[in-house]
C-alpha cells in the first residue's frame, strides 16, 4: 500500500468514525491495520471502533499492546469505554 493509498484510506476511516458508522470505520482501520501495524492512531481508533460495538475483550487486549505508546489521559478514557 501506497503512502497515498493509506492516506485516503484513513481520511475515509475518519469520516465514517466521525459519522457513528463504527463498522465501517473499523473495516477500514483494519485494512490500514494490517498494512501499517505499528500506527498508535489506527489501533487507537479501532480501539473505540471495538468498544462501541460491544467487542470490549478484543478492545483491551488491543490496549495492552500500545499502551505504553498512548499519553497517560487517553489511556484513561480507552479504559473507560
């Protein structure tokens, strides 16, 4: 994948995370996700993505993995959804 081609595909992410679609921001973000593994952004929103869809488990163990990554606040609020 292209940087230009994972550029748009987040601005898309974005726009669907923005909108409450968390289906498809989550799709999305996977697909970054799998060809950019190491982006706190992208698993920080899949993050939220999993959680608003009730997969909480999946949300933690994902946490586990970047939070030492992750300001100490958004640690927090990732903790609380």
């Amino acid at each position: 994948m292209t940087n230009e081609e994972a550029k748009e595909l987040y601005i898309e992410a974005v726009k669907a995370f923005e909108a409450k679609d968390f289906e498809k921001s989550l799709s999305v973000f996977d697909q970054l996700d799998t060809a950019r593994p190491n982006s706190r952004h992208v698993t920080y929103h899949r993050i939220v993505c999993m959680a608003h869809l009730g997969r909480k488990h999946e949300a933690r163990t994902d946490l586990e993995k970047i939070e030492s990554k992750l300001e100490p606040e958004k640690v927090g609020e990732l903790k609380r959804l």
